[in-house]
C-alpha cells in the first residue's frame, strides 16, 4: 500500500501562518475528501523526535516514540551491504560533524551542507577526531561528507535530538542530559579546544570556508533484532527543507509542486479504487488517514461537507 508522509505540512510560526493564507492545496483537499481517519500522534515541540520521524519509524517498524530513542543508525547500519552479523545488538548513533555559531546569547547549530565537505575533507577530519573518541569506547565509521557511524556502550539507551529539531536554533535545549551523556559533553568541549587552532580549520579558511568547531549526536540507540523488512515510503523533503530554512516562499512552492505532483497521483490511485495512507506532519503532531469502507452517512457528509486541509491543519 502506497503510504506518503508529509513532514513539516504546517508550522505555527507566523511566517507559515501567513504563507498559508494564501494556499490552496485542490488535489490533497480532493484526497483527504475520500479517506478516513487512521489515528493521530500528538505531541510538542520539544519532543526529541518531529512528527516525520515518529510516522516513518512506525511505517518501518521500528520504536517510534517522541523521547529521541528511535535507532536510526542502527536501522541504517543494518542497510550498508557490509554490515557483520555482529552488528547487531551494538549501540549505535549518527555523528554529524558541525559548526556552532555563538552570539551573546545563543549557540546556534548551522546548516552542515554549508560546511562544503568533500569526501576528502570528511575523511581528514574523521581520522584527526577518531582517537579522541576512542579513548572512551567510541569507534567512529565513515558514512558521508556530513554524517559518520559511531558505536560504543555510550548510546545505548542514549535520547538524543533530530538534527531537523535543532538546526538553526539554540542547542542548549536540544543537547542529551548531562548525567548520562557526560563523557559525549566533555568530549564536546575538547573538540572545540582541539579544533580551534588546529591546521584542518587553517585549511579551510584560506579556502573560504567555515570552520568545523563542533559535532551532534543523533540517531542513537540499539536494535537487538532487525525489523521486518518494508517498502519505504514516500516522504519528500521539500516542505522540511523550506521550513527548517523558514523561507516560506520556497515552502509554498514545494506545497504547489507534491500537491499537483505525488498528491495528485496518490488522488488517482484511490480514485481507481486503490489502498493507500496518508499522514500530515507539523511541528507537534502527526494525522494518517487511509483507504477504508465507509458508511452512508460517512459518503454523504464527504459529499455536503468534505475534509479539508484547512479543517485539520491546527492539529498538527
């Protein structure tokens, strides 16, 4: 069954409030009009995990609460073709390497692709970090440019923030608790003492590029048994991107092009008589409806008065 999930639809900033105004959404209005309500997963702000997260570890079957604990390196690990047999039950996290820009009054994690980092680049700086890490029982694995692998007992059971939840905001509220992860938080600070004169950093700045001053943990967590494999859904990142970057220009473009795009033809495939889900996110919550029988009264009222976006936006 098709199933699309649409991470960050809706946010209560004013910037997206007023872009709303001015959005019409016909295909996901025509789509929601012929499916039915399938649950809703509530929560706030300050959850660990968004919406989108929550709503794809559940497609995948894997635990898909809003405290950070999802094992998503772990998941992914099991994925890479390489993987050993001995992988699984290990604890595992996503480190992703970072600047953090401080004013008077914040540390701001900012956008990694602005980083630049070449495979090349990524490597160097992996190798330069690597024994650091290793010092307390953490092996650092190379992923991608912005995203390494990382096992070691200090993730086990660790709740760590979405890097959608903290990019372009204050980190001090979105860092995993000091107690448990009191070594991550020293390493953390060695890392910025090491990296801010170090000649990687001198490297780049005759490049014209922004330092590497910090990193974040993501992801973490262990998974003792794979989970059934399932087809992967449908979750187009234009909306978050927009979002995260608060540029609500290119968030109501990206609304015109899923609505007439992949929303249209989720539209079709029901209207032919097909099976699929749905499911909404915004910034708390997340709705799913899909293809179910329904009653006559159900068939009239979608007839007099059909579901619409605009009825059910506030909730997420």
């Amino acid at each position: 069954m098709p199933h699309l999930i649409v991470a960050l639809a809706t946010s209560p900033t004013q910037g997206c409030q007023q872009a709303m105004k001015n959005l019409a959404l016909p295909q996901l209005d025509r789509l929601l009009a012929r499916l039915s309500p399938a649950g809703l997963d509530a929560g706030n702000e300050t959850d660990f995990s968004p919406p989108h997260e929550r709503a794809l570890a559940r497609h995948l079957g894997l635990a898909a609460g809003p405290a950070g604990t999802t094992p998503w390196a772990a998941w992914h690990r099991l994925q890479t073709p390489a993987h050993m047999p001995t992988d699984h039950g290990l604890a595992w996290a996503f480190i992703t390497p970072c600047q953090w820009q401080a004013d008077a009054n914040h540390v701001l994690l900012a956008d990694p692709a602005q980083l630049q980092l070449t495979e090349d680049d990524s490597r160097s700086l992996l190798a330069i970090l690597a024994p650091w890490f290793a010092e307390d029982g953490i092996t650092l694995v190379y992923d991608q440019p912005t995203r390494w692998l990382a096992h070691g007992a200090a993730f086990d059971g660790l709740a760590t923030a979405s890097l959608d939840r903290v990019l372009q905001r204050d980190v001090s509220s979105w860092l995993p608790d000091k107690l448990q992860a009191r070594n991550l938080h020293r390493l953390h600070s060695e890392m910025q003492m090491l990296l801010y004169t170090h000649p990687f950093n001198d490297a780049r700045a005759a490049r014209r590029l922004p330092p590497v001053n910090a990193f974040w943990v993501h992801g973490a967590g262990a998974l003792p048994q794979p989970p059934v494999a399932r087809h992967a859904p449908q979750l187009p990142n234009g909306l978050l991107q927009a979002a995260l970057h608060e540029d609500w220009g290119a968030w109501s473009r990206a609304w015109a092009e899923l609505d007439a795009g992949p929303v249209a033809q989720l539209a079709a495939h029901v209207g032919r008589g097909g099976s699929a889900r749905l499911t909404l996110c915004g910034e708390r919550s997340a709705m799913t409806w899909h293809t179910a029988p329904r009653g006559l009264g159900q068939r009239i009222q979608s007839l007099f008065r059909p579901r619409r976006f605009a009825d059910v936006r506030e909730q997420l």
